[in-house]
C-alpha cells in the first residue's frame, strides 16, 4: 500500500547448498543487487512461477528469463561470481537467531 516498502528475503533450504540447487536463490539475490525496483518486481513474480523452476532445474539458463529493460549484463556476472557463502550466511543466521528449522518460512516485520 505503499511505495516506501521494502522487501528483503533470506534463503533457509532445506537441503545441502550447491550451484545446481540454488539458481532461483541466486537469481533473486543477483536481481536485488543490480536492478531498479519496477524490473526487479516484475523479474521476481517470473521467478516465482513453477514452471520457471521446472525449466531451470531442467537446465534452462537464467538469463533466458531476463525481462525487457533488465541490465543483463550487470546481473549475469553478478549471478556467476555470487558464491553459496551468502546463501549459507543466510541460513545460518535463521537457524542461530531466528531458530528457525532447515526449510521453514517466516514473515519478519519491522514496520511503523
């Protein structure tokens, strides 16, 4: 309702981090990182489509679900040198502080 929210995501899988595991979580983060807030919107409502994480876990590169007015560039070398550290930071953060289990969702609001 307004358009000074801000929306962050912490990753908590489930299962063992790897490359091939962890493209929509990448994608994500790399999209957070490089793009402005109308194409990062619509990039993430893309990337929250199941068939968007069928095609990926099929082998379909990320770039093919870039959207019109995207840095491309920009965010495909972020995506490639973004190591798995960040995303087991993140986890490690939702297991220790917000003793959250392996997979586990949570809403965390900090508002007025």
């Amino acid at each position: 309702t307004s358009s000074h929210t801000r929306v962050g995501i912490l990753n908590n899988p489930s299962s063992k981090i790897k490359e091939d595991n962890t493209a929509i979580a990448r994608g994500i983060l790399a999209a957070f990182l490089t793009q402005n807030n109308s194409n990062l919107k619509s990039f993430l409502s893309k990337l929250s489509k199941e068939e968007t994480a069928k095609s990926l876990a099929a082998g379909t590169k990320i770039v093919k679900f870039l959207i019109p007015g995207m840095d491309g560039n920009t965010f495909e070398k972020k995506y490639n040198t973004l190591g798995l550290d960040l995303i087991k930071t993140h986890q490690m953060f939702c297991h220790e502080v917000l003793k959250l289990l392996p997979g586990q969702m949570a809403v965390i609001s900090n508002g007025r």
